[in-house]
C-alpha cells in the first residue's frame, strides 16, 4: 500500500486519511506533544477519547508483523477504575522519534480488501467464529485476565466495518471447536505473512507521523540494527 505524505495542516489530510486509510504527516515538531495535536487538527471536534500515548524503543529489533493497534486496558486508580486502551480504538498515530541506521522500514496493508480476497472458507470463520482476542496474551504478560470474545470481521452500529488483527487471538476457553479455530487462525496467519512479504515499505523521516484508519489498516516495520524509537497514541472518534 503506497501511503501518501502530506502537511499537518493540508485541509486534505482528513479526506486523504478517509479515503485511503494512511497517511503520513509532516510539519510538526519532533515531540510526542504533537501527537495530540495532530489528532486534534486531523479530526476536531470528533475526536472523542484519547489514550495515553506509550513511548517503544528497540535495538536491533526483529520483524513487527502486521496487525491492529487494539488492546483492553482498564486500571484501578485509587479505587476508580480508568480506561487506558480500548479493544475499538479506531485511528493510531505513530510518530517517528529516531530512526534505526539500518532497516525499519514501515509497511501497511488495506486490510478490508486482503480479508475480502481470501477463499470463502477463511472468510466465513473472519466474519463468523467467535475467539478471545487476548488470550494468548494472559499466558505471558498477566494481561488482559477476563476474556475478551469478539470476532475477526465485525461492524459497528452505524456500520463501519473493523477488521482485527492481534497476536494475542486464541479459541475460546473449552471451546468444543478449538481443534477448528486453531487450524483455521493458523491458516490466517500463513496468508497474512504470505502477503506481508509483498507490501512495498516506506521509510518514515523522524519526527513523521504515520496516521492509520485503525479499522481498516495493519502495519508493521521491518528488522534494524541500532536503536529505533517511536512514540504511538491512539484514539477514538464519534465513528467508533
């Protein structure tokens, strides 16, 4: 997916952002406090919920396969309990802080139209069969503990389409088709690898901002040598 660059305050952003599902912005300083800002001039007065922004810096980092930026993160915060990232966060921003000398080249996939180009089978358990979206990640990082079941391909109230792609999916507790759906997501991830080799890859500037409909895209870098960092917010709107 070829993304195009353009200027924070270009009045196409927005539109540019609606219709192909990326963009790449350029103009503000290098500081996760254009972050917010940029959500702010992107989508105004639709903005509604905004999450922590989280800081990731790697050296000598392997390959980040393509998926979704979603997670379910509720703290307890002197006895009230707080929202710190929701499963339907729908736009993510990436800002580039530091680039790598060597490799992290970004990519991004359409991802309604890949799922939309798999045999009908796949499709049906995408759009059809129940998993826990976080599951797997229980096992290693103690979160997220209740189980979060949802599906590949769903829709929301107002019928905008999200497609999900997380590395923490996994059948459903004692699920009778377990045997099934851990064929079927293997299957899934063999066709997603299969087209991630595919993807042209374009390399962020620092203090660049990739910005990615949630719902509909995946991204992912590829391995570098050195140190890389990036800075990552993610937001919801009155389209969630």
């Amino acid at each position: 997916m070829i993304v195009p660059r353009l200027q924070v305050l270009d009045p196409a952003a927005r539109t540019t952002l609606a219709e192909k599902g990326a963009v790449i912005l350029t103009g503000l300083p290098n500081d996760p406090n254009s972050l917010p800002v940029a959500s702010a001039l992107l989508f105004g007065t639709a903005l509604r919920e905004l999450y922590p922004y989280r800081t990731r810096r790697s050296v000598d980092g392997g390959i980040v396969g393509l998926h979704a930026d979603s997670f379910d993160v509720v703290v307890d915060i002197a006895g009230k309990q707080v929202r710190r990232r929701h499963p339907d966060e729908d736009h993510v921003l990436v800002l580039l802080a530091s680039q790598a000398p060597y490799g992290g080249q970004s990519f991004v996939l359409d991802a309604h139209e890949f799922t939309d180009s798999l045999d009908a089978e796949l499709k049906e358990f995408l759009r059809g069969t129940d998993v826990d979206l976080y599951g797997r990640w229980a096992q290693t990082r103690g979160l997220p503990a209740t189980p979060r079941v949802g599906r590949h391909i769903e829709f929301t109230r107002t019928g905008r389409r999200i497609t999900r792609r997380t590395d923490g999916v996994t059948a459903l507790h004692r699920d009778p088709g377990t045997e099934r759906v851990n064929g079927m997501l293997a299957r899934f991830d063999e066709e997603v690898e299969r087209a991630q080799r595919t993807l042209p890859r374009l390399r962020l500037n620092e203090g660049e901002l990739l910005v990615l409909d949630n719902y509909r895209c995946w991204h992912g870098r590829d391995a570098h040598t050195g140190a890389r960092t990036v800075h990552i917010q993610t937001v919801r709107t009155d389209e969630a």
